[in-house]
C-alpha cells in the first residue's frame, strides 16, 4: 500500500511537472522575440540568427562577437564577461562567469614599486594589464551548452562584419580620436585603429581581416581555437614580448564556471543577479534589505535620496572590505544576505544626516566602455549579458596578428587597501591579486520579475554599475515605473563608500534637490560626464508584448 501511495505520488509529481513545464511555456509562448544592444549591426546579428532557428542563447553568441567587432572599445574577445541566461523550459537562471583570471605568474604586488606604491599606469596600460580572456570560452560554451545551431553559424554574423567591414558610426569615430595617443602605443594596434596614422573618419569603411581569422579559428575549433594552437603561440609570444607574464598554461587552463545567480525579493518583485566574482547582486540585496527597513516609500523625493545613498555608502564599505573571488576567500554572503543584518546596518543610518566615510579622492573614470545587451526569444529563454575589456580599448594592446585587443580588467583587483583603483574603488585582502583568481566586478545583468512583467536588463559604467541598476529596480518597484524608455533614460546619481560625495550626472538635477542634500552634510559634486548605456527588454506577462529600450546616453552618439 505504502509503495502504492509512493508510485502514486511519484506519477502525481511527474504529472504536475509536466503540467507545470507547460504553463511557463503558455506564459511567454507567442511574445515576440526581441534584441537590444549598444550597437545595430549587433543587434541585427542577434534578429539573424533568431531568423536562422537560433534560440537567445545562440543569437547572445552571436551579438556578443559582433560587439567585439563593431564596438571593439568596449568589449571583446581580449575580454570578459558575465551572461545571465534563463531557460524556459526548466524555468533556471544561470549566470555564465566568464570573468578573466590572473595569469599564474601574477603576484600581489606586481603593480608596486620599491616602497609599495603603485607604479602609475601599471595595472592599466599594456599586457601586463591583462588577465586571461573569458569571453571566447564563453561562447564557445553557451553555444555547445545551450545553443541550438553550431558554434559556426552564430558566429558567421561577426566574422562577415570583420572582414567585409561596417561604416565607422560616429561614436566610435569620437572614441578613436579621443584616444589615439594610447592606440599609437603599440605598432600592432595602431595598424588597425590609426591605419595611415590616423583615427578613420565618421563613414569610413573599418575592416578587421586579423579579426576576422581569429574568429573563424574560433568557428572551426571552439574554445581550442583560442585557447590553444596558433592564435594561442602568438597570443604569447607577442603578450611576453611586450613586457606580459601570459603562458601556455594560462590559456590551456582557462574555463568559465557556471554559476547559481544570486536572487532576492524585494517588496513584490524577484530580482535575479551577478553573484561573485561579480559585487553586483549582493550590493544590490544588501541596499534594498536595509531600505526595507526605513520608511523608503512615505518619504518625500529628497529623503529618499538620502536614504538611498546612506545605503549604497553602508553597502559599497562592505564591497570595498568584505568581497572578492569565492573561490579564493570566504565571503561572508550568508551574513551579508540576512534581514537581520539588514535591520542592523538601517539602524545605523541617521535619517537626517550624510553618514561619513573618510576625506575625498578624485574620480578618475566616467564610462561608457564595457557593453550590455538582453535578449528574449519566442520560447521565453533569455539573456542579460554584460561584458568588457575595462577601460577604452582595455590595456591598448593587440596581441600580434590576432587583431585581439587585451583587457586591462587586472586594475579591477585591490593592490592595496589605501590604492583606488581606476574607478576610485578600494578593495582589501579579499580582492588581493593571485594567480588563477578573478577580479572583482561591478558587472550586473539583471532580471526583475513581479506578476505583471519581466526586465531583462544591464548596463556598463565600472562602479557606477550597481547603482543604476539599483535606481531601476526602485522606479520599478516603488514608482511602477512600466515605461522601459524611462527606465534606462532615468536620471542617474552615485555613491560609493569612497570617495565621500555623491556623484551627479550633470546638468540633471536642480539646485533644490542639491541644497536638500548639502543641507543633510553631503557633498554632491556633478561629473563632467552622464554615465552608462543601458539595454533592456520589459516583458509585459499579461498583454504578451516585448518592448526594448536602449539608453538615450548612448543612442544620441550614434550618427551612423
Ligand atoms: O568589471 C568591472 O566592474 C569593470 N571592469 C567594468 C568596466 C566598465 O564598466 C567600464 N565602463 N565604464
């Protein structure tokens, strides 16, 4: 009888499964697919393999290579990445960690000199800037993992793009001008981006043949196509030559994780998120638990501001001496997760005055490097995914014929605890350099779900990431702010622990809203530039639309 009732049940919850798989099918079944990225010809990579029979995750490989290509600045496969990726049919969140390692010859103190100052520039300019790539492998392995088509097919997009090239648009003509002293550095780089020693003008035709036959080694042989073999002899031998510490191990070695995302409620909505190496999802839990526990809604705009920034200060700290690679030191994620916690840090903050972290230091970096693209497909799959090299054109080194632009992501670790990195960042121990660890990210492909919709959605910006998508998540939730256009068009404001002031965007916020703040004790001081480029899709669950919103910030650039 009992084995009966066991059968019985078993069958049952098959059943129930089954019935369940079908409803989140139902859910999304007939809702268009949809692309949105920083760039159209990468966009209209994504809708081409869509149109192919790819899934999102096929087209995801196939816009983040043309992102290589047509946004070569921003990302690349001299780069890294972290995709959050969702499976309808099992209704799973997966977050593909391909974050850049350090190389195995790496030390802590690589960046010092004699008295254990940092060596200006040192973490961020060359290949000793570089850490190990993610993003080939990366795609290598969502396409076998999750894809539908082969490896080929996605990227034939990117490789077309490469070699028969695309007209310079206006922003990435401004981009090549603006840093063309670093991209004269290094013959092999020059060659390519200041081809007859100059940047190429607005119009102009930009091909990228060495590209293009680094990509089809990739198409061929997958990950072996980078990671070992020809590209891999000469991403060394170039790499050492110029001063790196890259080897054949490095790449031999390379693998990206799969990951379980961090997720949390807040108020009605499920947020889903970068878990480490990334801050993004447990900065994002830590502020949203302590506003819970103040009076965030009846408060009036300006103490919502405040309260706001005392969570990011309290939350940003804990980045600053508690996160790095889990994988390398204990994390205290558990801790930093719990209401409880929360409730302690929110009784910390003064409602009526700035809390205060320690004297000012400039703000070295305001970006729009780095990209984020979202994608959703008709069977409800989807992915958010952001990726970089760091800074513009990452460490300013191309390795050799691979046409491949190095990252400089090896800054994102902490050299010190008294040394900002490029983003006026602090870290500690806990994002110390070791060899083989990743650095520490801002990066947050983001999903938030309540009844009515789903955002799939993310952002460039270094530090800045976490709390754009912070404010998001609050107009969201608190404002029911529907509109994805307004979302992303949002105006923006910081703080990040260190330095102690809030960053403004500027020419966005009046003088009352500033003098409500000084009056509090802040120091609110605008930045020369308005920060970010944010893509999203808004799943709209009940009327099955999708609508897509890309960031004014970055479309306003676009000429071409
Ligand atoms: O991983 C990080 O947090 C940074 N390397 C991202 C850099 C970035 O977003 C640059 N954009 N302004």
């Amino acid at each position: 009888m009992q084995s009966y009732l066991k059968k019985s049940g078993h069958a049952l919850s098959i059943l129930s499964f089954i019935l369940w798989i079908g409803f989140i099918c139902q859910a999304y079944a007939g809702t268009p697919a949809a692309v949105v990225s920083a760039h159209r010809l990468a966009t209209a990579a994504g809708y081409e393999i869509l149109d192919k029979g790819g899934n999102a995750f096929d087209a995801a490989v196939a816009v983040s290579a043309a992102l290589a290509v047509v946004e070569p600045y921003a990302s690349g496969l001299g780069g890294g990445g972290f995709w959050l990726l969702h499976e309808a049919n099992v209704d799973r969140n997966i977050m593909i960690d391909g974050r850049e390692i350090a190389p195995l010859e790496a030390s802590k103190t690589m960046y010092l000199d004699d008295n254990n100052q940092p060596v200006p520039g040192k973490s961020l300019n060359g290949p000793l800037a570089a850490g190990i790539p993610g993003t080939p492998a990366a795609l290598a392995y969502i396409s076998q993992r999750y894809g539908r088509l082969d490896l080929a097919q996605s990227l034939a997009p990117a490789i077309r793009l490469a070699r028969e090239g695309f007209r310079v648009d206006h922003r990435f003509a401004q981009t090549l001008e603006f840093h063309k002293k670093k991209l004269a550095k290094y013959t092999d780089t020059a060659k390519i981006f200041l081809p007859g020693g100059k940047p190429p003008e607005p119009g102009q035709i930009f091909r990228q043949s060495q590209l293009a036959a680094t990509l089809s080694a990739i198409a061929r042989s997958g990950s072996k196509g980078f990671y070992e073999g020809s590209v891999a002899y000469e991403l060394i031998r170039s790499v050492r030559n110029s001063g790196g510490i890259w080897h054949e191990q490095d790449l031999a070695r390379y693998r990206v994780i799969e990951r379980k995302p961090m997720q949390f409620r807040y108020k009605n909505a499920l947020i889903t998120s970068a878990p480490l190496p990334s801050a993004g999802g447990l900065t994002l839990v830590q502020a949203l638990n302590t506003l819970k526990w103040l009076n965030f809604e009846e408060s009036n705009v300006f103490e919502r501001v405040h309260l706001v920034v005392e969570a990011l200060r309290l939350s940003y700290k804990n980045r600053a001496e508690l996160l790095g690679d889990s994988d390398f030191v204990q994390v205290p994620v558990e801790l930093l997760t719990s209401k409880a916690y929360a409730q302690q840090q929110a009784a910390l903050i003064n409602l009526k005055r700035a809390g205060v972290s320690m004297p000012s230091q400039p703000v070295k970096n305001e970006g729009k490097e780095t990209t984020h693209f979202s994608i959703l497909d008709k069977d409800g799959n989807r992915v958010a995914a952001t990726m970089s090299i760091n800074t513009f054109f990452g460490s300013g080194f191309v390795a050799g014929d691979t046409g491949i632009l190095l990252n400089n992501e090896m800054d994102d670790f902490a050299m010190g605890t008294d040394i900002p990195n490029v983003f006026g960042l602090y870290g500690s121990q806990a994002n110390a350099i070791a060899p083989g660890k990743r650095p520490l990210s801002s990066m947050s492909p983001t999903f938030v779900e309540n009844d009515e919709n789903i955002l799939v959605f993310g952002t460039p910006g270094g530090s800045r990431i976490i709390s754009m998508v912070l404010l998001v998540i609050l107009d969201f939730v608190n404002n029911n702010q529907t509109d994805p256009q307004k979302l992303v068009a949002g105006p923006r404001f910081h703080h990040q622990y260190l330095p102690d002031f809030i960053q403004i965007e500027p020419e966005t916020f009046n003088s009352d809203w500033v003098e409500a703040l000084q009056y509090k004790g802040h120091e609110v001081r605008a930045m020369q530039r308005k920060w970010g480029n944010m893509q999203m899709i808004l799943i709209d669950k009940r009327n099955r639309q999708s609508l897509v919103a890309s960031d004014p910030r970055g479309i306003l650039d676009i000429r071409y």
